[in-house]
C-alpha cells in the first residue's frame, strides 16, 4: 500500500522552533507570509521577561501554528529530582494550556537533554511526543514520538539537503523534513538571510504538505493504526483522522471509521 499525507501530497515540512523569544514575532510574520507552519515550544516562566514574548501576546502570536511545551524555566532536566522534572513539565503544560485554553500535546527538550527519566516523565505529563536535537541529515518517519529526532537545525539546511528533498521521487515512502531551531539563533550567527532564503525555496511547493509537528504525529499516527487485509485489498481507520492512501495511481481517503477498498 503506498500511503501519501493529505489530498495525496507526497512530501511533509515540518518547523519547530524554542524558547519563546521575542525575535519569534518576524519569524511568524514571515511563515505566515509564505504559508509555512511550525510549532514554537515556550517556556512559561519566562514569557513576559526582557527578550522573550508577551504573555497575553503569545495565543495570538501564535495563531494558525502550535503551541507546546518547553519545561517552565528551561532547566537541565537530567539533572533534576523526578519530582521538580515532573513539576517543569507538567507545570509547563498546566500554564500553557491556560493561556491558550486548550490541550498542549507536545514537548521538546531544553538543550536537547534526554533520558529515561525525562521521556518518562514526559509521557506521565500527558504529552504525546518530544523533539530532541539530534539531527539525522533524514527525512524518515520517528520510531519513538519521545524521542523524535529532527532532520537538522536550520544552520544545517543547506542547498544540497533542499535540493535532495525536493527532488525526491513520488514513489519514495512520504519523506518528512524536520528542521528546528531558535529564532534568536539569527542574530548570533549572521545568518538569518540565508536560512530563510531556503525557507522560501521550500514553500509553495504543490507537492510538500506543510504542517506542525502535532499535526504529523497524528497523521503518522493514524498510518500505524490502520487494520489491512493480508492481500492489501481493503483498509479499516479506527482512529479520528483521515488517511490518504494511492489507489489506481489516485489519492484515496480512508475516512476515520470506514472500512475502504482500495
């Protein structure tokens, strides 16, 4: 079965940016220009402080993007007693989620430190996935949604990685480029032109579905949980989002609940 993101798009962009710094105002100004999503992880304690943004600004900065978790002062998680690692997290989620007055369903971890303690004290907090840093230079799919790892920071993305992914064939298996970073990283490393000069070669693009990182996890997701006869002949969706799938060389929806022919 050859599975495609939504409407039969072959290709998925993925952004995830941290800290909440002020500097994320232009960065959102120009995603939104170019339709570009992302997902900004905010640490609670620190929104309202001198160089980061407002805390009543935040939901509306946001809007149209995803709003996750970061820990609430930014601490080295490993370092901490499971208590305050769960009181960071869990109390990052709580804030976050009254502020914006819905659920907060992912996490990425501060300075990219992960353990088994941390992951698991993510997935006690009710969170569903948490990016680390460490980049693969791959457009593969997660094996662990608590330990997702991205395809670069952006002062990685260099020409030859968006001339790969873009030039991918529809037959490869719906490849995801995952690129995070920090909005502040700009000013300090001179770079901001460039980076966002290939940010805008990859928008636009009629084959690449652009989405947050929440919106990927679900959709990858609902791929796993899928139910398939043995002779690939006919699909059950039992989760609540739609899948697209190729069917005679056109994408097929496999409705949540439906059991579809393909």
């Amino acid at each position: 079965m050859q599975f495609c993101f939504p409407n039969g798009l072959t290709k998925a962009l993925t952004l995830s940016y941290d800290d909440g710094r002020s500097t994320d105002r232009e960065l959102v100004d120009f995603f939104n220009a170019l339709g570009l999503k992302a997902t900004f992880h905010l640490n609670s304690g620190c929104l309202g402080r001198e160089e980061y943004v407002y805390t009543d600004e935040a939901p509306f900065l946001y809007a149209g993007h995803e709003i996750a978790c970061h820990t609430v002062s930014h601490p080295h998680l490993t370092r901490l007693p499971e208590s305050e690692m769960l009181w960071e997290i869990f109390g990052d989620k709580g804030q976050l989620e009254r502020l914006i007055g819905q659920p907060v369903r992912g996490f990425s971890y501060p300075y990219g430190e992960v353990s088994e303690g941390a992951a698991q004290a993510v997935r006690l907090s009710g969170l569903e996935y948490a990016r680390t840093v460490n980049g693969t230079g791959r457009f593969s799919w997660p094996e662990d949604f608590l330990r997702w790892d991205p395809t670069c920071h952006h002062s990685q993305l260099t020409d030859e990685l968006v001339e790969r992914f873009l030039s991918l064939p529809d037959h490869e298996m719906c490849p995801i480029l995952f690129v995070w970073g920090h909005s502040a990283d700009f000013d300090r490393d001179g770079n901001r032109e460039e980076v966002l000069a290939r940010y805008a070669q990859l928008a636009g693009q009629p084959d690449i579905w652009y989405a947050t990182n929440i919106q990927l996890k679900d959709y990858l997701q609902a791929i796993r949980s899928l139910a398939v006869t043995a002779d690939g002949s006919l699909a059950y969706n039992p989760s609540a989002t739609t899948v697209w799938v190729m069917s005679g060389g056109e994408p097929t929806a496999l409705e949540p609940g439906s059991f579809t022919r393909i």
